[in-house]
C-alpha cells in the first residue's frame, strides 16, 4: 500500500494541492483512483519513484529517482473528444518550463505528447479520462519530465535538465511545470483549442519537413503540412494526396 509523504516545497498556483509519494507503480493510477473517489480539480499526484511508469499505449515510461512524475487531477467542462486538445498546451506549458529551468536550451514539441531538448527526448504527457460521449467526469494529466537523470533505454535518445545545465531540482521543476501548466489549462478553458495548437505548431515540427509515422505496425511517411482543428497530424504523401492521422508516433 502506497503511504503518501510531507511532499516538497513547490510553491503550486492558487487552486493547486498536492499529495507526494515516495514510491508507487504509477502517478497517474494513483491519480485515477482520486479521481474515482471524487478528488476535486487541482489535485497534484508526485512520487519521487514510479514502479511501473507507463507513457501512451501502454509503453514502461523508465522512472529512477531524480525526475519529475506528476499527475494532475482535473474536471474540464468540456466533451470527451476535447479533452485530447489540452495535451498540446501542456507539451508547450512543458517546453516553456524547461527553457526556463535551463537556460539557453530549445525545447521542442514532437508530435503527439513529447517534448525534445537538442533534439532528444526530455518529457512526455499521458492524458486518460472517463465518460460518456457526451459528459467528461474526469481528466488526469501524466507529466515525466526528465530533471537529474537521463534513461539509458528508451525509444528515442533522452536527454535531462541537468545534461542540459540546468536546475536539477525536482521541486523548483515541479513549480515551474504547474505555473505553466494551469496558464494553458485556464486560456484553453476560455478560448478553446486555437491558441494552443497556434502555440504548439510554432515549437513543432517545421513545415514540409519529412515525418515517419508508425502506428500498429504501420508506416506512412510524407510532409508536415500541419494539424486538423482536432489536433490529428496532416502530411501530404508522395503522390501529393493528403492523409490525416489521428493517432500514432513520429519516429526516426
């Protein structure tokens, strides 16, 4: 059984608690379960050390102590077919935080929910919520961002804050993450998926880069073209046809 501890000294923005662990299997099941049990918006899950981290599909996200493993507990009055537009605010609030924490690095943002520093992988996002088609009861917001310590094994080359010379601190990263964090979540709140998916494709690929996209054993590969309004990927394919892609990975 998971105990949780005192926490840290993240100053958190107003509406903002947290409860901190020293180890469990994953920030996000913990965060779930709250959320099951009826946690209100703005409740923070960390752990200093995740036994069984997971990114998208269900992939092991490599969690040593050091790093930064966060869930955020929200209730966005919005569909469940929405909720997927807040991961590009986040990927930016994310790259904002770094080159805050590491001066003179550029974060990058990879579609769908990494960000990369010099071109290696440094964060990553988890969204999982539940409802119906039509009513969101809850959404939690997985964050792993690599602080101290840079994975060996990982599908793409890793990188972390202090490889880059910056803060290794997990507390001043965690405060810096959800200062940016709640900025996106309140201005998607209040204007909608356009301004962050304005803010992402500027950190993003650049257009009518070539893209390898993997998904279910399949590959397609063509030109950035940009994001539909829901946030699939758009590349035009050599034969100059256009093909939308809802889900998938840019790989190497």
């Amino acid at each position: 059984m998971t105990t949780p501890t005192n926490g840290g000294t993240a100053a958190l923005p107003a509406g903002y608690r947290r409860i901190a662990f020293d180890r469990v299997a994953s920030t996000n099941d913990e965060a779930r379960r709250f959320a099951e049990a009826g946690a209100g918006e703005g409740l923070v899950v960390t752990a200093a050390i995740q036994t069984a981290g997971r990114g998208r599909r269900g992939r092991t996200w490599v969690s040593p102590h050091g790093n930064l493993y966060a869930s955020f507990v929200l209730r966005p009055p919005v569909k469940p077919a929405q909720a997927g537009e807040l991961g590009f605010g986040i990927a930016v609030a994310v790259a904002e935080a770094i080159e805050q924490l590491a001066k003179g690095a550029l974060a990058r943002c990879k579609w769908p929910n990494d960000v990369l520093a010099g071109g290696k992988k440094i964060a990553g996002i988890l969204l999982e919520s539940r409802g119906t088609p039509e009513t969101l009861d809850w959404l939690v917001a997985g964050i792993g961002l690599n602080v101290a310590e840079t994975p060996e094994k990982a599908n793409w080359p890793a990188t972390s804050l202090a490889a880059l010379g910056g803060d290794p601190s997990v507390e001043r990263a965690l405060e810096m993450v959800a200062g940016r964090f709640d900025h996106w979540y309140r201005l998607w709140l209040g204007a909608g998926f356009a301004p962050l998916r304005e803010a992402w494709l500027a950190r993003a690929h650049a257009l009518g880069e070539t893209l390898r996209i993997k998904r279910n054993g399949d590959e397609r590969e063509g030109k950035f073209v940009g994001l539909d309004p829901s946030g699939a990927l758009v590349l035009q394919l050599a034969d100059s046809r256009r093909e939308t892609i809802s889900y998938g990975e840019v790989v190497e």
